[in-house]
C-alpha cells in the first residue's frame, strides 16, 4: 500500500497538483483496501471453512473485511490531512452519547454476543419462535433473520430472542412422527397393532432404530385412541407427514377396521299417562 501512495504522490508532484494528489493517493487507498479486504476476508474462510460453522464463519468474514477496510479509510483520511487520533476520540465520546441514548440497541448488542456463544441454534438450523417458525438466515448485531415455511421475511430483535422460548427444530438428525386415531370400539386392538406396525415397516422412510410404537391413548366418545410414533430422518419429516397416514388408512380398509366419525345415542323415555279421575255420580231423581 505505500507503494501505491509513493506512486500516486509521484505523479501529483509531476502534475503539480499537491490536493488533487491528495485525494488521488486517498481514493487509491481506498480501492486498494477495498480490494485487500475482500481478498483476505475469502482466504480466511476457505482457511476455517473445515473448523467454523456457518454462523461463526459469516462473523469472521465481516470482522476481516470491515477491519482491514476501516484501516483503510484511516489511512485514506491521513492523507487527505486529517488527524486520526482526533477522529478517533471524536469517534469514542460520539459512541458513549449515541449508548445512552440507545439503550435498547445496546440491550439487543449484548443479546447477539450472548446467542452467538450460547450457540443454542446456527445459521441454517430451522427454529419456532412462538408462532413463528422460519429457517435462521443470520444472527447480526441487532437482530435474527428468519425465512419462514411460506417464504417471508421475519426479524425477531436479539433481546426478544433471548427472552422467548426457542424450539430448534433442526438440531438433531432425527424427528419423530405421531400420529393419532381412534378406531371402533368393537375393534381388536391386537390386530389395529399388528397392521400399524406392518405399515411402518413397509415405509422405507422409517427408521427402524428407534423402532417405532403404537400406545393406547384413552377412551373417546365414540373409538378408543391411539398413538402411533414413527421416527424418521429430519429431512423426511414433511415427506413422511403424508405418507403415514395415507398407508394406514388404506390398510385400515383392506383388514376391515373401522374409523368411526363422532356419534351421540338418544335415549327416548317415555312416561305413562296419567290416570284418569272417575266421574262424579249423578245427582239421584227426585219424584214431584
């Protein structure tokens, strides 16, 4: 780089152009940091693709970029003739001013440094926030960009984040699937066992290690309850959604076993009619 200033300082001198060549060696400064920066930040994460995850991987690059070029721009400045070291405390006292009158970005500052070493989810790692579900795009200073399931864009600021409730629905390779039915009481549930497990076996998206399960759930109003757990692989989940439910319910129809829809019995009692009083007498004839 001072290659390049003794280079551009030449020419100015040559040019007689002593401002002009100020700003002729300030903006090759720039462009020269410009470049440097962008080179040394993708060497760095080629360097740590391998031990840095995503996440870890985006903070390095912006921390190699952003340094080297605001290294630049102090350079670029000093030869336009300012001092640094007054920008720099300029720069201290401004900060101060901007965090007291800033609280809640310094809150959600702080927030970011904490979600960033707890690591309780990574860039790329889908997670429920409430009622928000999305997958994380990035964990900036501020605040969590997310991609949710029907493609919006969500920012959830770093404090709330730290506050709620996180469910990170992509930490671990496997999910597990339930599905809940209710067959007929007249049913025989060794046999509704029998055809829910041959229906698991014959997915080929279910594991068989966790094997899966079928639990009984309750008596309903009109079937008795049960609960069929299938464990899959975390990019099957949605496939398999569909799949369980569409196999039970056609072998449910090949062995006869009835799914029954919400019934209510009436009873109709009927009360016996009321017995009836006998008439009065008539009065007796009286002879003139």
């Amino acid at each position: 780089m001072s290659a390049v200033n003794d280079l551009l300082a030449s020419l100015a001198e040559t040019l007689e152009l002593p401002f002009w060549g100020a700003v002729l060696r300030a903006t090759g400064t720039l462009l020269v940091g410009w470049f440097l920066a962008s080179l040394l930040s993708r060497l760095a994460v080629r360097a740590t693709v391998r031990l840095l995850d995503a996440q870890q991987t985006m903070l390095l690059r912006r921390f190699v970029f952003y340094g080297l070029l605001g290294g630049a721009l102090l350079s670029a400045m000093h030869a336009l003739g300012f001092n640094p070291a007054v920008l720099v405390g300029t720069a201290g006292v401004i900060t101060v001013a901007i965090g007291f009158a800033s609280q809640t970005s310094a809150s959600n500052i702080i927030s970011g440094l904490f979600l960033v070493g707890e690591r309780s989810f990574v860039v790329g790692d889908r997670i429920r926030v409430g009622e928000t579900m999305g997958e994380v795009l990035s964990i900036d200073m501020l605040s969590v960009k997310l991609r949710t399931l029907d493609n919006l864009y969500v920012r959830i600021p770093n404090e709330t984040m730290l506050k709620s409730e996180v469910t990170n629905i992509g930490r671990f390779p496997i999910r597990r699937f339930v599905l809940t039915l209710g067959v007929a009481y007249h049913s025989d549930l060794d046999q509704v066992r029998r055809v829910l497990l041959d229906v698991c076996h014959a997915e080929p998206l279910a594991l068989e290690e966790p094997a899966p399960g079928v639990y009984f759930d309750g008596f309903g109003d009109s079937s008795m309850n049960l609960r069929l757990l299938v464990w899959t692989a975390r990019e099957n989940y949605f496939e398999i959604l569909n799949r369980i439910p569409e196999s039970a319910k056609r072998a449910f129809d090949r062995e006869g076993i009835e799914i029954p829809f919400p019934q209510r019995t009436l009873h109709m009692v009927s009360k016996p009619a009321a017995a009836t009083a006998a008439p009065d007498p008539p009065p007796p004839a009286t002879t003139p």
